[in-house]
C-alpha cells in the first residue's frame, strides 16, 4: 500500500516481527551440545539487524541477517528483512529475489507482498506492480485506489474507474478518487461517462447539494445550457433554500432575459454568508457588465451595491470603478478606484487610474501629492514625474515641474508618445518661467515625434 498504509505497515512490521522470531525460537532451551547457544546467537545477529536498520546502516544490516541465515535458513522472516534492506539500497534484485523466497514460505502474508509490491513500485515495473497488488486487495480496499492510480499510469481507464465505483459504493465518495476520476475523464475527454456518474450519485443520494451542483457546472461546461438549466432547477426542487444554485441561475435569467429573476438571484448569492468572497466578486462584475449594456437597470445596480456596501472587495470597487468610467461618471469612478487602492495600496495599475482621473477632474493637489508617493513605490516610472508635472504646471509651479520633467526623462526608454507628452509640459513649464527660446525649441522636439 505504498501510496496510503505503507508507513502503517512497516510500523506494524517493526512490532510483529520480534514476537514472530521468539515464536520460531526457544531461547529458554538449554543446548544439546558443546557448540554454544545457536539459538542466543540467532537472536543475538537479528537484534543486530534490526538495530542497524534503525540506525541506518543498511549494509550492517544485511550482514547480520546474512549470519542468521547460517543458523536458521528457514525462518521467513529473515528473508523479508532482507528484501526490505535491499530495496532501501536500491538492490531490487536482491529485495525482490529475498522477498519471493519469504512469499514462498508464506504466501499469504501481507507484509510481504507488500514490500515487494513496493519493490517494483520504485523500479517503475508497473506490471509486476498490478500483479502484486491484486494479491494485496483482500487485505484492505485502500490497495484498490492504489492499483486504480497503477492502471490510469498504464492508460486502462475503464478499469481503473471501475474500481473507482467499487470504492465509492462500498466506502463512499472521497475528494482524492473524485480528482482521479476527474482525471480519467479529463484525459479520455469522456464528458458523458463524467455526467452519467454523477446523475447516478444524485439518484442515490438527491439530497447531496453538492452532486447537484457538479452536474450543473459540468453540463454549462459542455456547452448544455438547457440541460445545465433544467439541473439547476432541479435542485431547486429538491432543496429550495440552496444559495449555492443562485451562482447558476442568474447567468442562466440573465441570458434568457429573465431580468428580475436575474436580479432576485445577484440578491440572493451577494448577500449569503455561505457563499465565498471571490465568488460574490464574479457574480457582482457580470451584473456590472449587464447593466453597462443595460443602463435603465442601474437603479437595480445601486440598490444591490447597497446590499454589499460593507464587504465589496479590491476587485468589485475595481469593476465598479471601469463600470462609472464607461457610463461617462468620473467622480463615481474615482471613488471607487480609490477605494479599491486603499485594499491594494502597491497595485500600479490602480494608482495610475487614480491620477489620471483626478487629472481629469482637475484636482491637482491631489494629483501632485498622490504622485509623490506613488514614487517613493516607484521611482523609475516615467508616468508619475509626467502626472506630477502636469499638476506642477497648472498649479503654476513651474520649477518644480521641470525639475520632475528632467529626472523622468532619464528612466524614458522607447516611448515616443510618452517623450513627446514630456517635451510639450516642459515647453508649457518654461513659457511659464517666459523662456520663450526653450519653451519653442521643446515644442518643436515635440512636435517632431509626434510627426514620425
């Protein structure tokens, strides 16, 4: 059971085979001759092993098994110890040549045949492996999900799910078959089998929530949306105060514009504590990109961002923030891509959107501090000393605008737009100043790059 019980087994191994040694072994009786005590040193060599395997001297180890076989060549243990040496050095002719002569001596003993199964295992016999485990698979079912995972290695997929359904109707469901399965039926690209197994598990147990809605996603994701529908309205039958299906259905009214419907639904998943915060997110940003194609359902909108005023994320003041800007409201805009900064306050891309909307909305005060420190985040980008300028030039500050100007320009690599927009402030800062000779020679430079 190397890939589940095998740290069990040898701990197992390590308490029976003592007690198995003494069985074999009578070390109260007194010797019939002058050799010595053949059964002390018996004991005395296996103890040995044990203790050198412990400590990790392999090789000792093997030796001192070596001189308990000279005393006793018909103990199977000794065998298997051996094996098991063996294939911690990575001798797997010799493990697995030790371990079939213990198998020989008693062919039903687990321990055995599970270290040889092992053997084969870390030789990637896979073969070998399959016929050794089937012997194993009496002993426990966990060596059924293990010869399962030997033949998905071996492309027998039918095999290895029928085993999977084995397990499942005698042990019950578990997450790691159901990645195996999921596996197999990824790799066949069998989205059938996947659908039939889980209606199954649904006629069995119909009030598993979870089975309902695997059966839902899958039939979405096959491009079934009636049958995903008609699932979704099923578990709605057998569990009417499901939240979890509300994350289906509102795609489902939405595109059979069954807005209220649709709307009950965002309600419902936005406002369930059962329902995680990413998820909320997805349903809140589809609702979003509804309504920016739909803008007499914005009152709709405003009333369901109330319902979540208190727990919208970075990426819902995000979506909400593009949502404004494309709807032509600036100032709601602003307001939420400054909500989603102060969650993310290093996210470049936001603080970017901030300034250039409070550009916009000419609030340079804001602009120049807010690109300040932006800068002590990210001193070699180009567009904040640009944006600071910009600021410094309508405040009238036009030092300061060219001395951001001029540091800018030396972290500028090949952007033409950007070096032109660089060289207009800069004109723009000394016309200020009435350089008028600079002020032209940069407009021209300007102009010239945005002529190429």
């Amino acid at each position: 059971m190397k890939l589940s019980n095998k740290i069990g087994n040898i701990l197992l191994v390590l308490l029976i085979v003592p007690s198995f040694v003494m069985a074999q072994v009578d070390f109260n009786k007194r010797p019939d001759d002058d050799l010595g005590n053949v059964k002390d040193e018996f004991q005395e060599h296996f103890f040995e092993a044990l203790k050198q395997k412990g400590i990790e001297n392999y090789e000792r180890a093997v030796d001192a098994l070596y001189k308990c076989l000279n005393l006793d060549s018909k103990t199977p243990v000794i065998y298997f110890e051996l094996g098991k040496n063996y294939n911690i050095l990575k001798n797997y002719g010799a493990a697995e040549e030790n371990l079939k002569k213990a198998i020989s001596m008693q062919p039903d003993n687990e321990w055995f045949l599970d270290e040889l199964y092992d053997v084969y295992y870390q030789q990637d016999d896979i073969n070998n492996a399959i016929k050794t485990i089937k012997q194993l698979v009496k002993y426990h079912p966990d060596y059924k999900e293990d010869l399962a995972t030997l033949y998905v290695r071996e492309k027998r997929y039918k095999q290895a799910l029928e085993l999977l359904d084995e397990l499942d109707a005698d042990i019950g469901v578990s997450e790691a078959r159901d990645a195996m399965r999921n596996d197999i039926y990824r790799v066949t690209g069998n989205a059938d089998d996947r659908i039939e197994n889980l209606k199954q598990r649904i006629t069995n147990n119909p009030n598993n929530e979870e089975n309902h809605l695997k059966l839902i996603y899958r039939y979405s994701q096959s491009g079934n949306k009636n049958k995903a529908y008609e699932a979704a309205q099923n578990l709605l039958k057998v569990k009417p105060d499901s939240k979890f299906v509300h994350l289906a259905l509102y795609k489902f009214y939405l595109q059979d514009a069954k807005v209220k419907d649709a709307i009950n639904s965002v309600k419902i998943a936005l406002t369930s504590p059962q329902i995680n915060a990413d998820a909320k997110a997805k349903v809140l940003k589809d609702f979003v990109n509804f309504v920016s194609k739909n803008s007499q359902y914005e009152k709709d909108l405003v009333d369901i961002m109330a319902l979540v005023d208190d727990n919208k994320d970075a990426q819902t003041h995000n979506d909400l923030g593009q949502y404004y800007l494309k709807a032509g409201d600036k100032a709601k805009a602003l307001i939420n891509f400054r909500d989603a900064l102060k969650q993310n306050p290093n996210d470049f891309k936001l603080i970017k959107d901030v300034l250039l909307l409070q550009l916009d909305l000419e609030d340079y005060k804001a602009v120049v501090k807010d690109s300040e420190d932006a800068l002590e985040l990210y001193p070699a980008q180009p567009i904040l000393y640009l944006v600071n300028a910009v600021a410094h030039n309508k405040e009238g500050n036009y030092k300061k605008a060219i001395d951001s100007l001029e540091m800018g320009l030396d972290f500028l690599i090949d952007n033409p737009s950007m070096e032109a927009d660089f060289y207009s402030e800069l004109s723009l800062a000394y016309k200020g100043q009435n350089n008028i000779s600079k002020s032209q020679a940069f407009a021209k430079k300007a102009q010239a790059l945005k002529n190429q």
